[in-house]
C-alpha cells in the first residue's frame, strides 16, 4: 500500500511539472506578443531599407541610371534595380570571407627608384674604325706576299707585299731625271718657275710611297723594279684577297688588318627596353667561352633604325681587349642595370659633373677637354639624357607593382581598396600608365601615393564587376557594349539617342559653367587637331586637363556626382595621353577615344554633344544647270552599286563597278564656269576624279572601302551642295566603328543598313540614319 501511495505521488508531480512549464511558455507568449511582433517587422523593414534600390540601371547599357523602374531608351529593356554605392560605378564590396575566398592582396603605391634591368642578346665584332685595308695604289702584278695566310699577328710598318708597276716605275725614273738637273728653269715677270723634284715627290707620295722610300730612292740614283708596300697599323690580318702574281688595278684589296686590342658588341634590344638605353651606360656581358666570368663595356651607338622583321634596334658597346682574351664572332648574353628616376629617367649619380666624349664614351673627365682618342670637345653627361642628381624626395617616380595592372593598351585598370568602408570594398579606377621598370610601372595619372592597389584577386573583383553590368578591363562601358547601335533596333516608346538629355543628371548652375568650359576646351582640341601641328595639339590637350581638374564633384547631389568621378577619369587620362603625343596618328587615336568620353559626358549630364560633324554650308538661291546635274545623276546608280558590291563583300564585282566609274568620269566634259554652279561643279569635279582614280587602283577590298569612304563625303558634300534631279529618297548613315573608331558614312536609297564597311562581318552596323531633305533647286 506504502509503495502504491509513493508511485502515485511521483507521477503527480511530474504532470504539475509539465503543467508549469506549458503555463510559463504561455504567459511568455501572452505577455510580449507586441515586443516580439515589433522586433521581427523591424527585420524586415531593416532589410527592406537595405534591399530597396536607388539607382534602376540597364543590364545592356549601364550608363542609364534612372531613378525609378522603367525601360532602357536604347534597347527597350526592362530597368534593373541597382543599390547605390558611394563610392562610385566601379565599387564593388564583398564580405570578409568571400575576400578570403578571393584571396584579395592589397600593396601600397609608393615613390622609389626602381632598377630596370634590360637583357640582351649579340655577338663580338671588329672595331670597324680600327680595321684597315692593305690596297693597290697603282696598277700592277704582285711580285711577292710576305703574309702567307690570315692570322698573322703584324706590326705598323711591316712589309706586306712587293708589287711591279710600270706607271711606279716611270714616276721614279721622272724623279731621278729631276735629281739630274743643276737649276731650275730661268724665272721671267709673269711665269712663276716649276719645281720639277718637288712635283715629282709629291707624284710618288700619291701611288702610295712612304717619304722615307723616296728617299730611299733619291740617295740610291735608280729606279727599282718592284715597290714594296707596308701595313699602315698593326693587328691581325683578317682576310687574304690576292695570291702572288695576281694582276691588280688600283682600290683593289689585298689584305685587311684589323687591331683586336679594342672591339665592338653588337647587341639586339628591343623597341620596348629602348627607353632604359642611353649612350655611355655600362653595359655587362657574358659568353660561352669563359663561364662566370663578367666583362664590360660602354654603350657607344644605338642604331637610329628599327629592324622591322625583328623588331629590334642594334646597340654598339665599345670594349677593351688589350688582354686579347675575346674573339669576333662570339656569341655574348648582355645585362644593362638602369636605375630609373622619375618621369622614366635614367639615374646616374656617378656621371654627376662628368664630361664624356661623344664618339668614345669610354673617355670620362672631371673637367672638360678634349677626347683623347678622336680629339672631339668633350660634353656634359646631362646632355646625353642622364640624370645626376635627385635631391627632393617627390622627385622619385610613382610606381604599382606589375601585379596590380590590368593592362588594356596605352591604358589599365587597378583595384583600389576604398578606405574607411564597413565591409572591403573595391573601386575599379582606369590609370595611364608608364614604361615598365622590372616588376613595376611607373604610373603618369590616376594613382595617389598611400593607395592601396589589389596585387592578388584583381581578376576575380573585375569578373565580379562585369556580372553586376559595370565597367570593367573587358567591358570599359559595362554590360554589352555602351549604347552602340547596330542597325534597325527602334529605341523603345520612339525616344531616340539625342532626345536622352531629358533625362540627364541635375546640375547646379556653377558645374554646368565648369563642365561648360570643358566641352569649349574639347572645342580647341578639335581645331588643332585639324591643323595637324603637335605643339598646338599636346598644348590644348594639356587645357582640357587643366578645365576637367576644375569641376567640383561637391555641389553635385544625388548620382551625379558618381557618374562625373566615372568621367572625369576618363578625360583626365585623355589629356595626360594627348599632352605627351609624338605623332599625329597617335594623336587621332587619343582624339577618337576623348571624342568618345565627351559624347557620354554630353548625354548623362545634357549638353549638346560638341564633336557632331558641324553641317556644309549650302549656297543661297544656286541655280544648277541641266549639264551639271545629268553629270551627277549618271554618277549616283554607280555609286550605289558600289556601295553594295563592298556590303556583300564581292570584292570583283566593285572592282568592275570602280572601272565603269573611272571611264563614266573621264568622259565627262566640262561645263561652262560662267555660273557659280558651273565653278564649284568644275572644282568637286577635280577632287572626284582623283579619289576615283584612287578607287580604281585599289588592290583589295580593304583599300577600296578606304576610298569609297572619300567617295561617300564627296557625294554627300555633293548632294547637299547640287542636290539631285532623280526622283528618289536618299538616306544618310554613319558608322562610328570604321577604320578603328574614326567612322565613316554613305549614302543609300532606303534606310535599312547594309554597311559598306565591314559587309558581313557587322553589315547592320550604324548609329545615324536620317533621310536627306531635297534641296530646291531651278535648272535651265
């Protein structure tokens, strides 16, 4: 009965047991319902304020941001949420551990001397300005050689050879004659009197005598049969030419000595290590024949003219081999250690006060003089590109490890950790870049020293840029391509690429005068670069880097002050590149890619673009006469079968259609000048029959749409000029890709595009196609 009691007890208190715990979960839940409730919807709400985007951006062409849903007015695609980022277009931030995934490494851009070491490559050769040649003065048969074969070591003044000559013979026997005579002949007032021994000396000296053999001659009173002629320096013969009883004119060779105590190396450098080489360095060499052993030389010469099949450029080292341990012919590994300085420099605080002599840079002074070889003033070291002295400390070049570059030409893309972030963030920024020095470039512009550049997982943060459609090393423009448009794709709800100012990024009045007189900058640029002189061209180049450097990105709100930090980069490296320009073709391609960057500032932020083709002025009230016109009318159904002939890229059927074309504007007469139609028809007809002249000689398809582009701008200038009599719509289109970037248009008969440019390849390819308005025109 006790045991029964027990158990029933134990069993009641483990029921009351799990009947407090049930009530305490209740009144838990019944007393903080709102509490609970108020902490999950601030959840919620936190990460709807996180999630909601302030930026609607297109996936195809990321410069549309907009600040709501809506369609792309390029492609017509849906707008895409996009989160703002502070930082810029090109930020990118990740958490701790996908930067541990990435393996993301970080560097600081510093200012140091770099060493640049360049390598090359070449072989041991005679010093050609001590190598001489044993010839015939006169003409003659070689009695004896006393050098039998080549090797032989000789001295200054050894004899050589023993030549017979019949004209040395007859000059000795005129000197013997002249000996024999007791006076000279009698003087009078107006000749002077000839001194025969005198003449006849100086007839002896030149068939290659020696004084001392002449008077040799003159103390023995006979002529000798044979002459013998001597080594005029001391070396080693090279070469052998002749055998004894050869028969030998005057120049002929008969041996080559060479003096091997000083020789040359002749080294391959190429074009991309030139700018590390100047003349006078010291340059180290090895070779097969004495392993581990360093030699030395001077850099003497460096070849003016680059090999184009190898694309390097000989440089001459002079080299002392008075121990004659080195040999021409061979083979030798170079080394040549340039400390650089900044703005790519080469340091050499060795040479600092020296003076060197310009043809023998083995010569170094302390003070100036003289060349002690060649006789030659000496120079100043500085003035053969070396610089002695970097006293300032900002004078030491920037440099980024080689690591950190993304290289896409003349311009790279680095990562820069953006500092202060909550989380690693990244920015992308494009950096024109120097030569390169070892394992660093030197940086021209967009890097500050202190920067922080990602050395590892650079290209995993830009494949992650490339999958949110931003900017990127392989997509500058970001998503698919920039707004390029490739032939009849309609801009969605009839807004066309011009009309997209409207919804351009606000500005305050002081920036739009600053982005104002930028554009006015870009203006110059354009002109000089019609004038094609350089100086004017680096010199507008170097303003319109001064104008951008202007604009505040300050009082700019909202996006607009992303989107100008994304474009001022730009067009700074613009004028950094265009200021330092050595060439018009490298100016056009800096031109072309600043005509680019101005159009996308043009439209984000609403201006006319500046860099649109200006309109041909038309003369008022021009009457063409009916000779004129049928002229042009007969040229347009050629044009148009050439146009498409290249489009279909039937590089025959052009050709012939180039033919026709030639023979239908040779025909032609000329019309009278008495009308000022009649004028400017007789002076474009000047210009068509040269470009097609130029068409008809094209010797492929490459060459003739080079010369249908002249064609097109003369035919357009034409029409808007002269108009045209036939009964036809014409249409003008514009393709901004052809010829790398310079564009090109033509004319057609309808507007849908068939490019005569790249034909199959991109035949739809064109941003403009507007149809021309006909001019009024009255003929008689």
């Amino acid at each position: 009965m006790r045991n029964f009691i027990r158990e029933h007890r134990n069993k009641l208190w483990a029921v009351q047991s799990l009947l407090l715990v049930l009530l305490g979960f209740i009144a838990a839940w019944w007393i903080k319902p709102s509490e609970s409730h108020t902490a999950v919807n601030s959840s919620k709400t936190e990460a709807s304020a996180l999630s909601k985007p302030t930026i609607w951006t297109c996936s195809m062409h990321p410069q549309i941001r907009r600040s709501g849903p809506g369609d792309c007015p390029i492609c017509g695609m849906d707008l895409v949420p996009v989160k703002e980022s502070a930082g810029g277009v090109r930020t990118i931030s990740i958490s701790n551990d996908v930067k541990k995934l990435m393996n993301v490494e970080v560097t600081p851009v510093v200012r140091k001397y770099v060493p640049a070491k360049v390598r090359m490559v070449g072989k041991i050769s005679y010093d050609e300005t001590r190598l001489a040649h044993i010839t015939a003065w006169v003409p003659g048969r070689l009695e004896r050689m006393f050098v039998d074969f080549t090797g032989i070591e000789v001295n200054e003044g050894d004899h050589m050879v023993e030549i017979y000559s019949e004209q040395l013979y007859t000059a000795q026997q005129e000197l013997l004659a002249a000996l024999d005579r007791d006076q000279p002949r009698p003087s009078s007032r107006f000749i002077e009197p000839l001194n025969l021994l005198e003449s006849a000396r100086e007839k002896l000296r030149r068939l290659g005598l020696t004084p001392e053999q002449i008077q040799e001659i003159e103390q023995r009173g006979t002529a000798s049969e044979t002459v013998t002629i001597n080594s005029p320096v001391g070396g080693v013969v090279v070469q052998k030419l002749r055998q004894e009883g050869d028969r030998v004119q005057t120049g002929d060779r008969i041996y080559s000595v060479a003096d091997l105590t000083h020789l040359w190396v002749m080294l391959d450098a190429y074009e991309s290590d030139l700018t590390w080489l100047r003349y006078g360095q010291d340059v180290e060499f090895t070779t097969e024949a004495y392993p581990g052993e360093t030699f030395h030389g001077r850099i003497a010469f460096i070849d003016p003219i680059l090999n184009e099949t190898t694309r390097t450029v000989k440089v001459r080292v002079n080299v002392d081999n008075s121990d004659s341990r080195l040999k021409p012919e061979m083979f030798v590994r170079a080394v040549v250690r340039s400390q650089v300085a900044a703005g790519g420099r080469v340091l050499d605080p060795a040479l600092a006060g020296k003076w060197i002599s310009p043809m023998h840079p083995e010569i170094v002074k302390d003070q100036p003089g003289t060349c002690d070889i060649c006789g030659m003033p000496l120079v100043r070291a500085e003035s053969l590109g070396y610089v002695t002295a970097e006293p300032k400390e900002s004078a030491k070049p920037l440099v980024v490890p080689t690591s950190a570059v993304l290289l896409t030409g003349t311009r790279a893309i680095v990562y820069v950790q953006v500092p202060g972030a909550e989380k690693p963030t990244y920015e992308g920024r494009e950096i024109v870049v120097g030569p390169r020095a070892g394992d660093f470039y030197l940086v021209k512009s967009g890097l500050s020293e202190g920067d922080l550049v990602v050395t590892n997982g650079n290209f995993k943060l830009d494949s992650a840029l490339q999958i949110a459609a931003k900017p990127s090393m392989m997509t500058p423009q970001g998503g698919g391509g920039g707004g390029h448009h490739h032939g009849g794709m309609k801009e969605s709800g009839g807004e066309t690429m011009s009309a997209m100012s409207g919804h351009a990024a606000h500005l305050p009045p002081k920036s739009k005068q600053e982005i104002q007189a930028v554009l006015d900058a870009y203006g110059s640029i354009r002109s000089a670069i019609a004038e094609s002189e350089l100086p004017t061209i680096r010199q507008s180049f170097a303003e319109f880097g001064n104008r951008v450097t202007d604009v505040s990105a300050k009082p700019m709100q909202g996006d607009a002050g992303a989107m100008w930090q994304e474009i001022s980069m730009l067009l700074h490296n613009d004028s950094i590149e265009g200021a330092d320009v050595a060439s018009l073709e490298e100016a056009d391609r800096v031109y072309q890619l600043t005509r680019q960057h101005i159009d996308q500032l043009s439209t984000q932020f609403g201006f006319p673009s500046p860099s649109a083709e200006p309109e041909i002025p038309v003369p008022a009230g021009l009457d063409v006469p009916d000779d004129v016109a049928k002229q042009i009318d007969s040229l347009l159904p050629l044009y148009f079968q050439l146009a498409d002939a290249l489009a279909s890229d039937e590089n025959k059927a052009a050709t012939s259609v180039a033919a026709q074309l030639h023979d239908r504007v040779g025909a032609w007469e000329i019309v009278s000048q008495e009308s000022e139609a009649g004028k400017l028809w007789n002076a474009e007809k000047r210009d068509l029959s040269e470009i097609i002249a130029r068409l008809n000689k094209a010797a492929d398809i490459d060459a003739m749409r080079s010369a249908f582009a002249l064609l097109s701008e003369s035919m357009i200038s034409i029409e808007r000029t002269f108009g045209s009599s036939a009964q036809q719509k014409l249409y003008l289109l514009h393709c901004p890709m052809a010829f790398d970037g310079r564009g090109a248009s033509w004319l057609q008969t309808d507007d849908a595009v068939r490019n005569p440019y790249y034909g199959a390849s991109m035949l739809k390819c064109a941003d403009k196609v507007e149809q021309l308005q006909p001019k009024p025109k009255s003929t008689h």
